[in-house]
C-alpha cells in the first residue's frame, strides 16, 4: 500500500482505516496527562477506539464529514432559536460529532471515559450501567463507585438541567444532542482531569440513548454556562482553557488542553467575547470583515452582525469541521477566492464544497478580521486535497439553507494547529499559532 503523507485531510482518515492494526501499538497512545495538561484527540486517531471501522473512499469521507456538519449546525440553530427538535439528518452516520476527545477519570477506583468536548454544550454526560441504546463498553456503574452521590430533585443543580423530572427522589433530565436524544440520571462523583482530582462533580448518567449522534464515551461540556466545567471548577481552574486541534495530517493526532490561567500563552491576541443573554453558553465574538489575500472583501454588514435577539453572529466551535458562513458573506469569500486562483481555472464541486479544482492551484490566505485581532489562516487551514484525485477544495461551505441560518461557525480545520484561548473572567478569546501536531 503506498499512500504518501502529504495527501489531505480526510484521505488520511482513510490511510488510518487501513493501517489502524498497526498504529494501535504506537505508544504514544498511553502517554500519560500531566499536571494540567490533557491530550486531545481526534476521533478518528489512531488512539481512539471510535475510529470507523470499514474504510471508506476520500469522496466518501468529505461527503460523511459534511454530513455530520450539517446535522451539528442545524443542532447549532436550534440552539439558538430555542427549539428543542432538531431535523434528523439522512445518510449514515459514522462519525461522532464533536470530533475530539479527551481523557477523563470518573469514580472511585476511578474508570477513564474518551469524552467528547464540546465547547457550545454546558453539561457533562456518560453512558450508564443498563444504559438502554448506548454502544459503549466503557460504562459508569454509580454502585461501584463509593464516592457516587445521587442528587436529589430538590438539589440547585436539578434546576439548570434541561427538562428536569423527578425519578422517586433522583433528578432526571432529557435533552437532543445532534440528531439524536438522551435521558440521563444526575448524579455527582469525583472527576479527574488529568492529575487534578474535581470532588463532587455534577453530570449525567446517560440512561437512554435514541439516535447516532452520542458521542460513545460522554460528553464534557466546555460552554460556559452553570454545569459546565467552567463552572465547576471555577476555584481550580478559573474559568480559563485553552486547547489546540492537532492538524488532520498528524500520525498521532495529539493535541492539549490546558486548563487553568497559568501555563497559558503570553504572546497571544484577544478578541472581546460576547454575550448572548439568550444563549449564554455560545462562545460569540465580534467578526467584523474577511481579507482574501490582501484585499478585504465586500460583505453586507448584516451578514456578520452580532444580534442577541436573532442569534445572529460568529461563534468559535470545537464541534464542526469545516467553517459555515452565511450566505452572502460565503459567497463574497468564495468569489473573491476564485478570482485570486484565476478566472480561467474550471472550477467543480464535491458534496457541499462548490470550490474545487483539478489541478494544483495557488491560493490566497484567507484572513479573518475581529475586534482587535486578525487571524490569518495558511493553506493547510483552508483547503483539503488528496493526490488521489488530484483535487482541492476550498474547505468552506454556505451556511445550510434549509435552516434558519443566521450564525457563522468557525471550525475546527480552519483552528487546527493554533492555540485558542478562552479567557472568560476577561471575557477574551486569543488565537496564536502553535504547531501542536
Ligand atoms: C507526535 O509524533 C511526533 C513525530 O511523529 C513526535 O515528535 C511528537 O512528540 C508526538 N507527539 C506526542 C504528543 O506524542
Ligand atoms: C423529555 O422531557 C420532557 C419534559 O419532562 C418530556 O415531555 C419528553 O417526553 C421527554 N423526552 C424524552 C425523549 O424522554
Ligand atoms: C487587521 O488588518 C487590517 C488591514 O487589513 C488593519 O487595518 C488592522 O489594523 C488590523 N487589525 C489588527 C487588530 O491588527
């Protein structure tokens, strides 16, 4: 089998498939958290046992890829709207949506859970002992654990779940996640983050699992309302993470989260963070122009407006892949990235990307513009292409319209390889580039 490593993104997904008997020997898989420090990972890493287990084509994993995107962005509005049914989307579903994970140890003798993080989610949620409808093994058993604590209805903390209901005495609670449901027991227990030890932590024992969009091992929460990590450990950690996406290309997919004010970047810009009273959790900022090469383009004000009543705005997302803009602002970018690659090039498409090219092009850099800070991005946060075919896409997409979508989403191709700092008691994003691939 000869594949080179210079190939794209989701290609490599596919090189991963076929040699995942092999890299999972690769050591650095049981390297060990430290002090602060976790590692990320991608779900499809050599290191996570969520990796899809039948290879699929590049075209069908870029098509996959988006798939789950649209389901996670139409998961995003309904956020925003406050509407709790989120359409279902069709076509398989092998991946799980957000696409990194981390270690985290749950009870006493403690059990590690692969956990999804999601930084636009508040709560923690993993599998339960009877779990009905969840795939994972790796389940928590509150009987097992003697620093298990149930919490009670009455308890503060059953008001800040979604749908509360009360079980006998035990505070239940449903949510959508994705296209998918779950119904899940709160209870509390002791958490460890890598060497830190969180006594007490509220989350949820997923009882009932409905659809494919739960990540198999639980969910930490990283958004910055009550019950999210943040919250809970405000005196430990302050309410300051940082985390960098290693690069799709990565052979170890390693990434970190850093937790905690100290140890995190100083040579680091900020942007304000905004807050949407109406969705406190979402991580806002203020975009306000996008440069292709040089030249900033046209974009109607209204397409990047922050607006807490509509939702309207940006947000930053560990959750999707490729970047959504809405419509005129994406078709403002795109156009001007055809005129800088050249008019004459034929231009195709693949899935949703309406962008590509058969041949090798030059691209412009793609610059985003937000309140006191410019990001600008390389190629290799812009465009996926396998040699295979020999074809490169702008890997950037219109905002799905069959949904009332008024919100941009940076994604976590356009972060990869760049620490991004969520500083909330300043309420400040910063973005530096770190090669931590
Ligand atoms: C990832 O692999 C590279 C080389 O392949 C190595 O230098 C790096 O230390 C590895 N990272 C981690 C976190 O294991
Ligand atoms: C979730 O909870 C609400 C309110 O308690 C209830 O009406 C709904 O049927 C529940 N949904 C599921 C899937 O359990
Ligand atoms: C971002 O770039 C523009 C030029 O395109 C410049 O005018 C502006 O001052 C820069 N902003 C920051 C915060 O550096």
């Amino acid at each position: 089998m000869e594949m080179k490593l210079s190939l794209s993104v989701p290609l490599l997904f596919f090189f991963f498939f076929l040699k995942s008997q092999t890299l999972a020997l690769n050591p650095n898989c049981e390297a060990q958290d430290q002090g602060s420090n976790l590692k990320v990972f991608h779900v499809f890493s050599p290191c996570s046992p969520f990796k899809p287990s039948t290879p699929l084509s590049w075209e069908e994993t870029v098509l996959q890829l988006q798939a789950d995107d649209k389901v996670r962005l139409q998961f995003l509005s309904s956020l925003i709207a406050r509407r709790s049914v989120v359409p279902i989307a069709s076509g398989r579903q092998i991946t799980q949506n957000p696409t990194y994970i981390v270690r985290v140890k749950v009870g006493t003798p403690p059990r590690t859970f692969l956990m999804a993080l999601d930084t636009n989610n508040d709560a923690a949620w993993i599998p339960c002992d009877g779990c009905l409808g969840c795939s994972s093994s790796v389940v928590y058993s509150p009987a097992k654990s003697t620093s298990s604590r149930s919490v009670n209805c009455g308890a503060p903390q059953c008001k800040q779940v979604p749908n509360p209901t009360c079980g006998g005495r035990a505070c239940n609670f449903n949510l959508t996640y994705g296209s998918s449901s779950i119904a899940a027991t709160l209870v509390q227990d002791t958490v460890k983050l890598s060497a830190d030890p969180v006594p007490g932590y509220t989350f949820g024992c997923i009882q009932k699992a409905i659809g494919s969009s739960v990540p198999a091992q639980g969910l930490l929460g990283l958004g910055r309302g009550p019950l999210s990590l943040l919250s809970q450990t405000q005196h430990l950690y302050q309410s300051t993470f940082s985390y960098c996406l290693p690069s799709f290309k990565s052979l170890n997919f390693s990434g970190s989260l850093k937790l905690g004010p100290v140890a995190q970047p100083k040579r680091i810009k900020f942007t304000p963070l905004l807050k949407n009273p109406r969705r406190s959790s979402l991580y806002y900022v203020n975009l306000i122009a996008i440069r292709v090469g040089r030249r900033v383009v046209d974009i109607p004000p209204a397409a990047l407006a922050f607006n807490p009543i509509t939702g309207a705005g940006t947000i930053f997302d560990s959750g999707t892949v490729f970047t959504r803009l809405v419509e005129p602002a994406y078709i403002a970018v795109r156009d001007a990235f055809r005129r800088r690659v050249g008019r004459t090039l034929t231009v195709t498409s693949l899935g949703g990307f309406d962008t590509c090219y058969n041949v090798p092009i030059n691209a412009p850099t793609i610059t985003f513009m937000f309140t006191g800070m410019n990001v600008t991005l390389p190629q290799e946060n812009i465009l996926i292409h396998s040699t295979a075919g020999s074809i490169t896409c702008l890997a950037m997409a219109a905002a799905p319209d069959n949904v009332n979508s008024v919100l941009n989403v940076i994604a976590n191709m356009q972060q990869q390889n760049h620490r991004v700092l969520y500083d909330v008691p300043n309420s400040r994003l910063g973005v530096a580039r770190e090669q931590c691939t």
